[in-house]
C-alpha cells in the first residue's frame, strides 16, 4: 500500500463503515447498483489490512459500477460524499 492511499484510507475509513450500509439501505431499492458498491467497499476496507493486497479489481468494478463515480440526481449528500471518498481512494491507490 503506498503511503497516499494509505493516509487517504485513514482520512475516510470510519465514515465509509458507517455511511456506505445507510446509504444501501435508503437508496439501494432506487439504485440496486448500489449493493454492488457496498460489496466492493467492504472488500477494499478489508483487503487494505493485509499488507500487499492487489486491489486493483476492486476499483477498476467500482469505476465501471459507478460509471467512474457519476453521482445520480435524486440522491442525498450521503451518497455523494460517498462516491467522492471511494474516488480519492481510487486515485490515492493509483498514485
């Protein structure tokens, strides 16, 4: 892990864990995407313990997913600073 994703981890891990599942859980009916985002969320916050672990797979899903992170227009700030988070950690771990 290098030291920009590592310092970027840390800036938003606590608030992913506790955004991400609400964020699921108000809008994953609208946006059943999103259960996908959850799941490789989950996956990069739990793989990023184990050093050297090749998240590669994970972000390249997440952009195609997320169609590079584009924020829908009926949903809240939540979801936004959601996406805004796993696009920094996308570009910190490709730094």
């Amino acid at each position: 892990m290098n030291k920009i994703f590592g310092n970027t981890l840390k800036k938003h891990v606590d608030k992913l864990k506790m955004y991400v599942p609400v964020v699921d859980r108000v809008h994953g009916k609208h946006h059943p995407e999103f259960h996908t985002v959850r799941q490789l969320t989950e996956s990069i916050l739990d793989k990023s313990s184990q050093p050297g672990a090749d998240l590669s797979d994970e972000f390249a899903k997440l952009r195609e997913t997320t169609n590079n992170y584009t924020v829908p227009d009926d949903v809240c700030e939540t979801f936004e600073a959601v996406y805004k988070m796993l696009a920094e950690l996308d570009r910190a771990y490709h730094e």
